[in-house]
C-alpha cells in the first residue's frame, strides 16, 4: 500500500513535466511560396509561426534566412538553410515543431511605375521650374517609354538638369527614383521643349561691322527650342552694338552675332577714379587700348607715368583700385 501512494505522486510528476514541455513547443508552417517586401527575407515573412512562448515567437519571425530576390525575380530556399539559421542562432531544435515543404519558392514585391508616370514627373518639373506660364510652354517630345519595376514602399524622386541645356533643341534631365529613401533607379531623359517668348528680330537685313539701331530692330513673340539665353528679349541690349556677320530680314538676333563697341580708343584721355567709402581721388590718364564697357584695360597715369589697370565706366572715365 505504502509503494503505490508513493508511485501516484510520481506518476504526476512526470506527467505533469510532459505537459509543461509540450506547451513550450513552437510551431513552425513554412509557406510553398511567398512575397516579400524589404531586402533581407526573415522567417517570420515566409512562416506561419505560433506558440505560447511569445518571446519566442517574436524571436524566430525576427530570425534572419537570406537577401531577397531581384525585384520580380525569386529565390529557391532548401531546409538546409532554414536548419542552419535556426543552429545559428542557438535555437534548440527540441522545442520546435517545424513543417517544412519540399520546395520554398520567394518572390519580391515591386510596383510597376509606367512610362508615362515617368514622362508625367518630368513635365511637372519643367513647368514649375521655367519662370514662363505653363501656356507659354510647349513640351514636343519626352524621349521615354519603357516601365519601370521597383520594390514596394515609399516612393521618391528628384529631377536634376544635366548640363547646361541652353541652345539645344533637347534639354537633358536625369530622373532619380528612390524607395524608402534608397535609391532603385536613375534615367537619362531628353526632352524637346519650346518656349514662348519676347524676342528681338532684325527688321531688314543688315550687313556684316553695322551698327545695330532701333530702326532695325523689331520685337516678336516666338517659340524658341530649349531655354536658351544668347536670344536677347530687350531692344536695348542689340542697339548701338557692332555686327560679326549678316543678318537676314527676320532672323533673331543672337549674343556671338554681336559685339560691343568701344566706349574708349587707344589715346583717348580719360578720368582715373580711386575711391573708397571715405575717399575719392580723381588724376588724368590715357587710355592703352580700346575699352567696351565694364572691360578691364589699360590705362597711363600722366602724372606718375606708370600704367595701371582700369574698368571702363564710360566714355570719360575709368574706376582703378584704391
């Protein structure tokens, strides 16, 4: 009598040591096939994991298994490699139920960003950036079509002008895309643009070394190819210049058709002009070369003989240093 109360005690014991191991069993069901989002696949992302040790739970969706595919690309995981993490990290094997099939096939998510998403980016960016109103605008051509795959999450992208696009019938822009603040991609994009503008016309022809004046000059509206400075909108800045070449009836007129005319000539008597905040002093001198406006030249101090550098601030006057 004595022997079986003392084996019912024991008998509960082990009993009762049974079923405390069992519920610390955590159950692992890796999928056949599953998606992912980030770049590094956890088992947690590819694994149905369930138990009633939360810590442990927690700690093996956290377990890291690999890198993940090429963005619509997949990848073949074999058991191996999910045994091997598990080891790794120390995880005894005896509390887990692992179900694991044949094959485990990973894809990455991506988004499909079109190419008119792309071409729609590159308009939006030339019309808030030209100091024109968007009817004053005249996109002809964005020279791109193809889609673009891109992992999911927060999209990006910035728009960079390449260059200086002035005179070219194509602007060039490059497109840098980013996800969660990485970058995926960045395009080369060229972009036929006009502009409608204000621009001076020569209103006869003319013939190359005349002086421009304001009988010859007309002002038009015109869709001008890219954004392209060298064409002059105000009549003043062609009038009283020197022309390098002929210039048609109608044809606009350009900066390198241009040059300026001497303010001052070699010999001409001018006035050097030193000054600072509080001083000014003023001396005779003769100017060493010819001088357009806003030129640095040479110019002879006749009272100390001695040859300075000068800026021509106009036909009598030239500002040196103090």
């Amino acid at each position: 009598m004595k022997r079986y109360f003392v084996f019912i005690p024991l008998l509960i014991l082990i009993c009762g040591s049974i079923m405390v191991s069992a519920s610390q069993v955590v159950t692992i069901r890796v999928s056949e096939r599953s998606n992912v989002s980030g770049q590094l696949i956890r088992l947690g992302d590819i694994a149905d994991i369930s138990g009633e040790d939360s810590v442990m739970v927690e700690r093996l969706r956290s377990l890291l298994i690999g890198r993940s595919p090429g963005v619509g690309k997949s990848r073949r995981i074999s058991k191996d490699i999910i045994e091997a993490s598990l080891k790794r990290k120390k995880i005894d094997l005896s509390l887990l139920h692992i179900e694991l099939p044949d094959e485990i096939i990973v894809t990455r998510e991506y988004v499909t960003i079109s190419g008119e998403e792309i071409r729609n980016i590159v308009k939006e960016f030339i019309y808030k950036s030209l100091t024109v109103d968007r009817d004053c605008i005249r996109i002809n051509k964005i020279d791109y079509d193809d889609d673009l795959l891109l992992p999911k999450g927060g999209l990006t992208f910035e728009v960079i002008p390449l260059g200086d696009p002035a005179g070219r019938d194509y602007t060039t822009l490059s497109v840098i895309l980013s996800v969660d603040r990485e970058v995926q991609k960045k395009i080369r994009i060229n972009v036929d643009i006009e502009v409608l503008r204000d621009v001076v016309l020569c209103n006869h022809s003319l013939r190359a070394n005349d002086v421009v004046s304001e009988e010859d000059v007309i002002i038009e509206k015109r869709y001008i190819k890219g954004v392209d400075p060298d064409i002059f909108s105000n009549i003043s800045d062609v009038v009283g210049k020197k022309l390098r070449r002929s210039i048609r009836s109608g044809e606009i007129f350009r900066d390198e058709m241009l040059k300026s005319l001497p303010l001052l000539k070699k010999g001409d008597m001018v006035s050097i002009v030193a000054e600072s905040d509080n001083v000014r002093v003023t001396t005779i001198g003769r100017a060493e070369e010819d001088g357009e406006k806003g030129k640095m030249i040479m110019i002879r101090n006749l009272v100390s003989n001695k040859v300075v550098y000068g800026l021509v601030v106009d036909s009598r006057t030239v500002k040196v240093a103090f």
